[in-house]
C-alpha cells in the first residue's frame, strides 16, 4: 500500500501452486489502461529410488519418493500404483481408500506431516512375496518416478548369517588345533628331557653298584637286622614306567652311605672301615 502513491500496483502471490499458472491482467478503468502478464509455475520433478528396495517377508518397508524442489501437494492428488493397481490414493486432502486394491487395503500409508514438503514416500507394512514388482509414483500434471520392490524369504537372511558363523567357528577350532599340537609338542619335549635324565641316573648309580661289587667282603658295610633299611637302601628316583620301577631299586654305594650318615654315630666308631691299600709288606 506504501507503494500506491508513487504508481506500483504491482501484486505479491504466496505460496505459488501449480494451479496459480496463467495469463494476468492488471487494468485502471479510469485510465482505460491496462496490463498482461503470463505466470509460468516451474514444475517440481517426482524423484524415486534408482536402487531396487529389498525386504524380508512379513517385515515394513518405505518406497521412497519426493518433489525437488520440494512442492506442497496437499490440495494435488498422490497416486501409488503396481502396474494398473492402485496400491495407495491420496485426494481432496485425504486417503481414498475406496479406489485402492484388495490386496493393499489397510497396509498402505503417507506420510501426513510431510505432504506439505513434497515427501510423499510410501509405508507398507506386513510385507508377502506377492507384493513384490514395479512401483509408480506420480502427481497429475507431473512426471512420474518407478520403484522396484524385491521381497526375499526369511531363510535366506538366515543363510547369510550362518555363513559367518560357522567361519568363526572353524577359524576358532583352527587355532585350538594349532595351540594343542603345540603344547603337544612342549609337552613331549619335556618328558624326553626328564627321561634321559633319569637314564643318565640310572646309569650313574649301576656303576656305583659295579663299583661296591668289586670291592672285597670285608670292606663292604654289612646290613645290621635291626637296622632301618632306609639307612642303607634307597628306592630309584627315576622310573619310565611301573614295569622297572622295581628293577630300579638299588643300595646305597660306599660313599653315600658316608656322606649321609653322622660321622660321630656309634656304630660308625664300632666298625671303623679301611682303604684298601698296595701295601709292600702285604706281597
């Protein structure tokens, strides 16, 4: 209205719809002048989905579709269909569910909120195997955009799945035969180790027991009867197995027996024992 007193006339449309397109004219009676001009309305283009939508059975899913630049269609009509089905109708601001298919009733919806922005993606729910195929979205007067819907059964996401896991499964088996051979391994090592050991031993004390069978009968230490057997008897200390662990039994040699006994015991003073020596007078 400010602009009036200077001879701007001009008019401010909000909102512009496609509808609003058309040819305007702008006259003064009183002058007898008058003005036209032509509204061309760009149109927004229906964009969907390039990829095809996957979905399991019996799962939802959304087919994607929306205007760039985003355009309120609230008072334009929405169509869904598959092939000549309608699967979704929206019109004069409302779902018509009257039109739509048997097979799509009461599992199809828009998003309300988001009409007004140009998002008129769809919502099925409870999805079967016959749902699957070619989609069209479109708005009269508009070009229209196709989505492919693929529907896969539930078994074969399980497949998938299972792949994985008997991988792990097998990878973890791998390593616990990997480790076991190992510890096999370490575990043989060792017992070779401690048997040659024992053999060394066992070889030791055989020679100690030829040592003591050389020596004459009255250097040898008499076993008393009511002595313990332990102060002259030891049982081997290395065994391969049960069948010589008696075999391996032996008696102290000469020198243990004197490095494991006090040397001040009475019965050491009572039978004082003699090196044997090369003695001249003896020959």
């Amino acid at each position: 209205m400010d602009e009036l007193p200077r001879g701007n006339i001009s008019m401010k449309i909000f909102k512009v719809k496609l509808s609003d397109a058309g040819a305007y004219k702008c006259s003064l009676p009183a002058m007898k002048k008058e003005a036209e001009v032509e509204l061309i309305v760009g149109q927004s283009a229906v964009i969907g989905s390039d990829q095809p939508v996957k979905v399991l059975v019996s799962d939802d899913i959304i087919l994607p579709c929306h205007l760039e630049p985003p355009l309120d269609v609230t008072t334009l009509s929405v169509e869904w269909r598959r092939g000549p089905a309608l699967v979704h109708v929206y019109r004069n601001r409302r779902d018509d569910p009257v039109s739509q298919d048997q097979n799509f009733k009461g599992r199809t919806s828009l998003f309300q909120d988001e009409i007004t922005r140009g998002n008129i993606s769809l919502k099925m729910t409870n999805i079967t195997e016959q749902d699957a195929g070619n989609y069209t979205c479109s708005v009269p007067k508009l070009q229209r955009s196709s989505i492919t819907l693929v529907v896969e059964p539930k078994s074969a996401l399980g497949f998938i799945i299972i792949i994985p896991v008997i991988a792990v499964i097998a990878l973890i088996i791998a390593t616990f035969l990997k480790y076991r051979k190992i510890i096999k391994r370490k575990i043989f090592q060792m017992t070779r180790q401690s048997s040659e050991q024992c053999r060394v031993s066992d070889n030791e004390e055989k020679q100690s027991l030829n040592v003591m069978s050389r020596l004459p009968e009255k250097e040898k230490i008499p076993q008393q009867q009511n002595s313990s057997p332990d102060i002259y008897t030891v049982s081997g200390l290395c065994h391969h197995d049960q069948s010589t662990a008696a075999s391996t039994n032996s008696s102290l040699t000469f020198g243990n027996f004197l490095q494991n006994k006090d040397p001040n015991d009475a019965k050491l003073r009572r039978r004082p024992l003699s090196v044997p020596t090369n003695n001249p007078a003896d020959t």
